[in-house]
C-alpha cells in the first residue's frame, strides 16, 4: 500500500480521483458536492507534501490558500445566496491573497518588476477566479472548467520543470473530473456552486503562477488558462448531463491544451 | 630585572603576533561546494556550485575558529544544462521548486563557531545549515588543511576539503525520494586569503 502510495501517477491521479468521488458522493445530497475538488487535491498534498506550514513557502501558502478557498465558498453557499457580484468580489481578494503568496519573490525584484510582475499576479488570479466564480450556478461548464484548469496547470508545470507544482494542479483536476462524473450521472442534482468554482480557480491560478515564478513555464501560457472559463461558456447542445460535461469539457481543453502546447513550445527555445 | 622582563616581552611580542586570530576570505574561484546522491541506489551522482563566498577565523592558540559560507543556489550545475529534446534540462529541474527553489531561497549558508582543533588544525566544524528556510545542524570533517604563501603573490593562504552529510527531507526537500537518495554528501573545496 505505502509503496503504491509513492507512485506520482497514482498519487496525483488515482487517489485525488477516488478522494473527490467519494466526497461528492457522501456530500452532494448537502449540496457540497463542490467540495471534491479540495478534497482530492489535500489527499494528494497528503502524500507528496505535507500540511506543515513552517517555513511559510510559496507552495505551503498555495496550500493554506486552498483551503481557505474551499471554507469560504462552502460559508458562501451555506449562509449565502451567491450573486453575480460574487465572483468579481472573491476574484478581488483572491488577488490581493495571490501577493501575500509571492511576497517573497517580489520582494527580491527592483520596485519596477515588483509592479509589473504583482499587478500581472494580481490581474490573472482576479480574472481566472471572477470568470471561474461566476459559473457557480451552472454545475457541468464548472466541473469542466475545474478539470481543464487543474490538467491544464498541472502538465503545463511539468513542462514548465516543476514535477511538484504539476502533481498538485493534476490532483486539482482529478478531484474536478470526480465532480464531473457525478454530475454525468446524477445530473442536475449535483450542485457546484461557489464551493468547487472558487476552490479550483484559487489554486490554478496559484499553481500556474508559481510555475512562471518558480520554474521555467513561459507567462503566456497564463493568458491560455485564462481562456478556459471563457470558452465553456460557449453553447452546449440539448441532451443529457454526460453529453454537455463531454462538451464543455473539449471546450475547455482547447484552452488548456494550447496552454501546454505553449509550454512545450517555449521549452523548445520558441519566443515571441 | 627590568631589562630582564622587556627583554622577555621582546622575544614574546612576535609569539603573541602570531597567536592572534587570524581572518581570512574565501577565494569565490577555488572554493566549491560539492553534493553527491545515489541515483536509484545504483550509481552516485554529483553536482556543484559554481558560485559561493565567505569568510574564516582561526585562532590556532586559543584553538577557536569560526566560518561563514554562502552559496548562490542558482549556480547549481551537474555539467547536464543542455535540454536536448526535452522541455528543461536538469540544473532548470533542480533550481525549481521540487529542489533547491532558487526563486524563493536564493542562498545556502553555513555558519559554524564550535570547531575541534588536531592540534594547531582544524579537524571537525559543527555549525548550522541553511537551506530552503530550514536550519539544522551539520557536522564537516576537515580532511586536508594546508597553510602556505602563494607562491606567485606571495598573500598567505589556508585551505582544503571538508565533508559531512546531511538528510535533505529534514529541509524539506522531498522530491522524488524514491529515486533520488535523502542522504546528500557535502565535501567543500576551499582556500581563503589573509585578510
């Protein structure tokens, strides 16, 4: 068990997977379904890292901000009802959080760059977490936005050179697609809302920036993320739940997956 | 008896000269700190730091020293720098966030004040290691140590190799454990001025 454990595939796969579905399963009827994504990815901050928050690193901080994020939207669906202004407001504070994860990475920059490059962090999370937020009431464009988002950031690491970053945003996704797959079968009944939308939203766009700022992943790649809860939006056909998840989730691969090409491109020594 | 007694702090004063703690600074270009990890526990591979600085203290009569070296994390290099095919080559992987996070934890120090004297030499300093934002102890051996004048500038000069090992998971550096080894040797190549 313990050696299967320490297996990257399963552990950033498999077991955020198996985490997330049973969460969603135990905690839809709860209306925290929404709650798989966060689930899935501390079972596998479980086994790659730890939940120890001394020294206070970039990723620890990615940690605690993740779960401050799956608190927050769960207090705004519980005490809550969400509103359109929602989104706008989470994707403020989530900027202003996004500095206080890279302060000690800014705070190695001349007063120039600290501009350019926190005004970047700041610009790119409120983006992702507003547009990501704002599905909240729409269950299966958000469990795809989640799942393109987490696969999107995490492979992008890894080719960006960081294996660490790029299990934690699969483990995100993972926990996403457990989410999707309920919501393919059970349909409507299961609900997203700020839980999942802010949760996953938070973390990718944590994981993807600390990737440009810890490794090697060009920033462009951002701009391709940030594409995902746009192009979900685009219309789904009328049919059955699994048909419009299959749907909107090619939708937000495109994004994603231009995201990795970008990666691997700018890994290749493309420029633009 | 008077003249007895300057006469005797005469021949004294160039014993007490030589007794005085004596600084040195460390020659960025012939010091480097060195690491090697068992690879799949099959063979040991190394690697190094091409940039570091500090400085020394030895005091040879009250058999005190002190050290200080700081390492520039980004100049990690095992020679493996061309990426080929692939999207990043090694030393991009090791200055990234899995290992050395070179981003956020630019510099490794070493600072050491209890060090164990062989007679007038150094044999083993005890001091603190620095790395990733974790402090822990760290013991080096000092297995060569030579004092000497450069024979071209003729500045004196102390130097040699130390080594010791260390847990890189007690820093917090957990990747790939399975595949990299915890244990990491240390041996630091050193030689520093007179100041």
């Amino acid at each position: 068990m313990n050696e299967w454990l320490q297996n990257p595939v399963i552990q950033s796969s498999v077991l955020p997977f198996v985490a997330g579905l049973l969460a969603a399963a135990i905690l839809f009827p709860l209306r925290l379904g929404g709650l798989a994504a966060a689930v899935g990815f501390a079972a596998t901050v479980a086994v790659v890292g730890n939940f120890a928050l001394e020294p206070l690193t970039v990723t620890r901080k990615i940690v605690v901000l993740g779960a401050m994020a799956a608190l927050l939207g769960t207090l705004a669906d519980l005490a809550f009802k969400p509103t359109r202004f929602t989104g706008i407001a989470m994707g403020a504070l989530a900027g202003g959080a996004a500095l206080w994860v890279f302060a000690s990475i800014l705070g190695q920059k001349i007063p120039a760059e600290v501009a350019i490059v926190g005004a970047g962090i700041a610009a790119f999370t409120w983006w992702l977490v507003a547009t990501t937020v704002s599905l909240h009431y729409d269950m299966v464009r958000a469990g795809a936005a989640g799942l393109a988002l987490g696969l999107g950031a995490g492979f992008a690491s890894v080719l960006g050179a960081s294996a660490l970053l790029g299990q934690y945003g699969m483990a995100l996704g993972a926990g996403s697609g457990a989410f999707l797959l309920l919501v393919m079968v059970l349909g409507g009944r299961v609900e997203a809302g700020v839980t999942l939308t802010l949760t996953v939203s938070v973390l990718a766009a944590l994981i993807a920036t600390a990737a440009v700022l810890l490794a090697k992943l060009h920033w462009l790649t951002l701009v391709a993320l940030a594409l995902v809860p746009v192009l979900v939006r685009l219309p789904l056909p009328r049919g059955p739940a699994w048909m419009q998840a299959v749907v909107a989730s090619v939708y937000a691969f495109v994004a994603a997956g231009g995201a990795c090409a970008l990666a691997w491109l700018a890994g290749r020594g493309w420029t633009i | 008896m008077k003249r007895i007694t300057l006469g005797a702090l005469a021949l004294a004063l160039p014993l007490a000269a030589s007794a005085a703690p004596e600084n040195y600074t460390l020659d960025p270009y012939h010091t480097y700190p060195h690491f090697a990890v068992e690879h799949f526990g099959v063979s040991i591979f190394w690697g190094r730091f091409d940039r570091s600085s500090g400085k020394f203290m030895i005091d040879r009569a009250a058999k005190k020293a002190t050290l200080e070296l700081t390492v520039n994390t980004a100049s990690v290099s095992t020679g493996e720098n061309d990426k080929g095919s692939r999207p990043r080559s090694l030393d991009e992987h090791l200055r990234s966030a899995d290992f050395f996070n070179v981003a956020e934890f630019p510099r490794m120090t070493f600072k050491a004040d209890d060090v164990k004297f062989n007679g007038d030499n150094p044999a083993e300093v005890t001091g603190q290691l620095t790395l990733l934002g974790v402090t822990r102890p760290l013991t080096l051996k000092v297995e060569r140590w030579v004092c000497k004048d450069n024979p071209f500038n003729k500045k004196p000069m102390c130097g040699g190799n130390a080594s010791g090992s260390l847990k890189r998971s007690d820093f917090g550096m957990k990747y790939a454990l399975q595949a990299v080894s915890d244990e990491v040797r240390l041996t630091v190549g050193f030689e520093g001025y007179k100041d």
